[in-house]
C-alpha cells in the first residue's frame, strides 16, 4: 500500500510541473521513480516498469495540460498540429535510423542542445509583450517544421522525447510568446507520447495496477499546475524551465560519460 501512496505522490509531483511549465514531465519522472522508492527502503523499480509508469504519466499529463491551457486561449491548433506530426514522423526515422549512429556522440548533442535551450531561457531578457489571441499567432512554417524534425530525429535516436527542448526553441527560433508555446507543447508531445502509449500497452510493458494511482493524482496536479502557470508572471516561469532544462541537460551529459 505504501508503495502506492508514493507513486501517488511522484505523480502529483510531475503533473503540477507539466501543468505549470507545459512538458511531458517524464524528463522528472523516470529518474524520480528510479532513485526515490529504493532511498526510502521500497524495492527498487526495473527500468521497464518506470518506462511503462513514465509514458501513462505523460500521457495523462499532455490530456489533462491541453485542457486546462486551452481553457485560458493559449494552445494554438495550427503550431500544435504541424509541428506534432512532424515531431512524430521524424522520431520514426530517428528511432529506426538509431542502429547507424553512436549512442554515446548523440547523448552528447542532445545534452549540448538542452545546455543551449537552458540558456536560452535564463538569458536576461526584456520584458516579454502580452501575447496576442491565438487566433492570431503567427509564425514560420518552415522554422516550425524544422524545429520540430530536429528534435525529433536526435530524440528518436536516443530514446528521448525532447519535448522540454522544445519551448525555449519555440520561443527564440520559431518566436512564439512563451504562453502559447508552453500550452502549444503539451499538444504537440501528446501525439507522440499516444503512440509510444499504445506501442507498450498493446506489448504487456505497463503495470497496470501502479499506474492507478499516477492517473488519480496527475489529472487534478497539472489542473491545479496549469492555473497556476497563467497567474505567475512570464519571466519567473522561463527561469524555473531553464533551470528544470539544465539539470536535464546535466542528466543526459553524464549517461553519456558514463557509457
């Protein structure tokens, strides 16, 4: 039972990030799910029961994050719609084109890159101008589509969704208030996280009965996350993100050493 009021817990943790910041939340989770329980004297989890806890966490998280960010207008349908399908496409040809890459060069670039968004984010800045209506957001389709490939092919490759990478470069490349991508990013992930959903339930990888309690405490945890994200002003959020991306960046820089 214990252990079920901890993953409760872990969730409730993750969902309010992913609702305050507009990611995933699996770049908090699994490594949450790995170190905490065996700190506290649980059995160790196997990476295969974490992968499959991350990926229902995520899940939920995206649904419940679209929802709430869509409530107060800052989830934009056309940004959302072509850069996810070309972030889903293009982590299908990272993923099978892995095999010919060197695991170790691309945790590297992936983990300079995350350094790089963290920057991005901490950089001083001016005061971000109120965000226009997202009706009408505009912005470079081909910046877009060859933001979202990029992130896509090297995270496809790795195993890494990337999607925490996407915001800073949503807001200096591809310029979009900080805002509408941080809602935008949840609907953009949610495709793919779906597949990767599917592709582990349909092949026996969740646990079903550990993931009940991630499912209960996510949903009202990323509300509560996403109405608190519109209320804290724009520049604080950019910060607590590039510190949560350069600790990511930090994170997958040692797996790299250390193969």
């Amino acid at each position: 039972m214990a252990i079920y009021l901890l993953i409760a817990f872990l969730g409730a943790l993750c969902g309010f990030f992913s609702g305050l910041l507009g990611i995933g939340g699996g770049i908090i989770m699994a490594p949450l799910l790995l170190y905490i329980p065996p700190l506290l004297g649980f059995e160790s989890l196997s990476m295969h029961t974490v992968a499959g806890l991350t990926i229902v966490q995520g899940l939920v998280a995206c649904i419940s994050g679209v929802i709430v960010h869509k409530r107060f207008n800052s989830v934009s349908g056309r940004l959302a719609g072509w850069m996810g399908t070309t972030i889903f496409i293009a982590a299908l040809f990272g993923g099978a084109g892995s095999e010919f890459a060197s695991q170790h060069l691309l945790l590297m670039l992936l983990g300079v890159l995350a350094l790089l968004a963290a920057i991005l984010m901490l950089k001083p800045s001016a005061k971000e101008k109120k965000a226009p209506p997202v009706s009408e957001i505009s912005f470079s389709l081909w910046r877009a589509i060859s933001t979202a490939g990029s992130v896509g092919v090297l995270g496809g490759m790795v195993g890494q969704g990337g999607s925490f990478i996407l915001i800073p470069l949503m807001t200096s490349f591809v310029r979009i208030p900080t805002r509408i991508a941080i809602g935008s990013n949840l609907a953009i992930v949610l495709l793919s996280t779906t597949a990767g959903f599917i592709g582990k339930a349909v092949t026996g990888q969740i646990e079903w009965l550990l993931s009940v309690p991630i499912v209960l405490t996510v949903i009202p945890a990323t509300q509560i996350g996403g109405v608190l994200s519109h209320k804290v002003p724009v520049l604080k959020l950019r910060k607590i993100l590039g510190i949560l991306i350069a600790a990511a960046a930090v994170r997958i820089l040692i797996s790299a050493f250390s193969d």
